[in-house]
C-alpha cells in the first residue's frame, strides 16, 4: 500500500470541489482538508483530523483519536480505534465497527449489523438502524437501546 506525504495529499486532484484520494497509507498526514473523498482499505494514523463532507469507501481503517467533522458518511466495513470522536450528523454504513470510548455527536445515525465496543457514548436524536448491536450486551427496541437484568438480588428483582 502506498504511503502518501502531506505533499502528495496536497497535489491530489480535485474534481467538482472534491479532492480525490485514492487507496493508501494515509499516517503521516494529520489534517485534511473539506470534501475530501477516499478509496477502500485506507489507513489513517494517529491524530487524524478530517473537515466536513468526506466521504471513506469500504474498508477504511482509523487509528486513536481522529477526529471527523460534520456531515461524515463512512461506506461498509469501516473500523475505528479507540476514542475516535464524530461530529454532528455523521452517518455509517452497515457492518461499522467502534472501538472503546468512542462518541458521537447530535443526529448521529448508524446503519444495520452496527457494533459498539466499551463505553461509547452517543449524542442526542442518535438513531440506530436495525440489529444494531451495543456489547452484546444488549437489544434494539424503537429507537433506543435497552439492557435489561433479571432474576438478580434476594427478591429476584429485574431492572431494564
């Protein structure tokens, strides 16, 4: 996989107003720009930073703290690492996977088959699309997520 410099990432063609980038080792470039659009089964560093209206094919992956702003919409099979934060109406394609501490903001929404890992926390007018899953932990019902304990305590009690 091609490892891409700031330099490279500065010279990519844009098209319509969207720069183009192709698949690639994109680690050593900490901040991109707006409306970036990029291929399947890129990688991202450390510290990343991205401005409103990309968009990431299949496969991406993203390292420890990126950061996404606004308006983000991710394809299929994406993975994130670990406190990862997502700007407001962000949007995720089935199959997406959250690392540990992870947030989102308002009107996030999550497609099918989307998995969360440890302490994700979600924003307001957050919706979940079908089989969403929370830990394993848990089930969907409407549009919120429920955990429910039963059978527990001297009087076998329930909470949800």
């Amino acid at each position: 996989m091609k490892k891409y410099t700031q330099a490279d990432f500065n010279a990519f063609e844009v098209i319509d107003g969207i720069k183009q980038c192709p698949s690639g080792d994109y680690s050593d470039i900490q901040i991109f720009g707006e409306r970036c659009s990029f291929g399947r089964c890129c990688s991202f560093g450390e510290y990343c930073s991205f401005g409103k209206w990309c968009s990431f094919g299949e496969g991406c992956s993203f390292g420890e703290w990126c950061s996404f702003g606004e308006w983000c919409s991710f394809g299929e099979w994406c993975s994130f690492g670990e406190r990862c934060s997502f700007g407001e109406w962000c949007s995720f394609g089935e199959w997406c996977s959250f690392g540990e501490w992870c947030s989102f903001g308002k009107g996030c929404s999550f497609g099918k088959q989307c998995s969360f890992g440890e302490c994700c926390s979600f924003g307001e007018d957050c919706s979940f699309g079908e089989e969403c899953s929370f830990e394993d932990k848990g089930e969907y019902i409407g549009d919120y997520p429920f955990l429910a304990f039963v059978g527990f305590g001297s009087r076998i009690g329930s909470k949800v």
